[in-house]
C-alpha cells in the first residue's frame, strides 16, 4: 500500500521544521513540491532549501507540480472552492502514480496541515478511490509565529481565542485571529480594538505592527500593499484584542 505524508513546515522558516517532520521527510521516495505560478515562486523555493538541508535519503526524488488555481471571482465561495478541491483531487490522483508500490510520497504544506489548508480534505476525497494510507505531521502555525514575534501569549487567563477569516470576521470576540484575509476586513472593526500584526512570520523579511487599530490600521494597509508588490504575494495574519 501507498503512503501519503502530509508535513507541516512552519510559515517559511527552515528552522520551524520538526525532528519529526525531518523523519518523515527522509522516509519519502518522492516530495511533492507545489507550482503556484509567477510571483510566487518564493514559496517552492523554501520547500527546495528545506529539502536540500534536511533530507539525506539518496533515493528520494522531488515532483514540481501545478496548483490549479482557485476562481476568486465566483461569488458562489462554497462552490468555486469545491470546484478548485476537484481539480487538486485529479491532479493528486496524477501524483500518486509517482509514488512506487508500498512507497511514500510528501507534501509539505505551510504551517500546519490542520489549520486552514485543504491538503487533507483533497487527500480524503484520494481515500475514496484509492487505497492509500495517510499520516499527518504538525507544523508551527502562523499564530505562534506571530505570537512569538509580538512577544505575547495568545490568550489571557481563563479566556477563549476566537479564530476566523476575514469573510467570517464579524463582531470581534475578546480575543479574535484572523487568517486568510485579503480584503482587510479589520479596516471596519472597531477603532478602539487592540492589533498584533504580522506577515512572512519567521522569515527574515518578518514585518509586524501593533498597537491601536485606529491608530494603526492605515500603516498596515500601506505596509501591506508595498510588500506584497515587492514579494509578489503576501501571507499575513493577526490578532484583534479588546483593550
């Protein structure tokens, strides 16, 4: 039977991946490595380094594959991401043929593959016709990045954390993360709320901002806008916190 690794990698720094991700790795006959077009190439070329300082498998092989992408303009979100999911599955089906008979094959997915990443989901929809078996590997989140880079704890004492996207944000909790959000959604949260802001976390082009959201949120649209148009793509998060 066929084995798919499913590896986090932290958020772009080499040093986030585990001993245990590191094993994985070098059990691997192939690591899958994600094409996700021009400007954006940064990010297959953290998996490379990742690959070329940690695996010491002779044997193993990387695939350079095309991610499919995602119709941002469907204004049905449920069903351009289940159309974008059955493209993934169809090209993860192509994938698997690369992988020998009771062999491994790896993808290294940023952060963790269980917070906000559609890696397991498309291998499940894999598991319905094919017989594979699938092992998951933790990787630091975009959240203790940012954490650490703020010098805070994510919640305080005896109190919930709240975590979104910036479609979903709504009325902020006591202490609200917000992922994946490209429409600047705190821009209409509440002036008097409290923000930790980050992007590229942990990478040595790490930006963070903080401090009152009215006061604050304007350098960080501005801060935001300039470097992605000097990286060609931009993954940030933050922290909304009640003062």
């Amino acid at each position: 039977m066929k084995t798919l690794l499913i590896i986090g990698i932290g958020t772009g720094n080499p040093e986030h991946v585990t001993v245990q991700a590191i094993n994985a790795l070098n059990r691997a006959d192939v690591l899958f490595i994600p094409d996700k077009g021009a400007g954006k190439g940064d990010l297959a070329e953290v998996r490379r380094d990742i690959i070329a300082r940690y695996v010491t498998n002779p044997a193993s092989r990387s695939i350079l594959y095309d991610v499919p992408r995602r119709d941002a303009a469907n204004p049905d979100y449920e069903g351009g991401v289940e159309e974008w999911h059955r493209a993934l599955a169809q090209r993860f089906s192509g994938l698997l043929r690369e992988v020998p008979e009771d062999g491994a094959g790896a993808f290294l997915v940023w952060g963790d593959p269980g917070l906000y990443d559609s890696t397991i989901r498309i291998i499940e929809r894999l598991r319905e016709t094919e017989a594979i078996a699938v092992e998951i590997i933790p990787g630091i989140t975009a959240i203790q990045a940012l954490t650490a880079a703020h010098g805070i704890a994510l919640n305080r004492i005896g109190m919930p954390v709240h975590i979104t996207t910036g479609r979903r944000l709504g009325d902020v909790a006591e202490d609200s993360v917000v992922m994946l959000d490209g429409q600047t959604a705190f821009m209409e949260a509440d002036a008097d709320l409290e923000i930790f802001w980050g992007a590229y976390l942990g990478t040595l082009d790490e930006i963070t901002v903080s401090g009152r959201l009215g006061d604050v949120r304007d350098e960080i649209v501005a801060t935001r806008k300039a470097a992605r148009e000097r990286h060609g793509w931009i993954m940030d998060t933050y922290l909304l916190r009640k003062r």
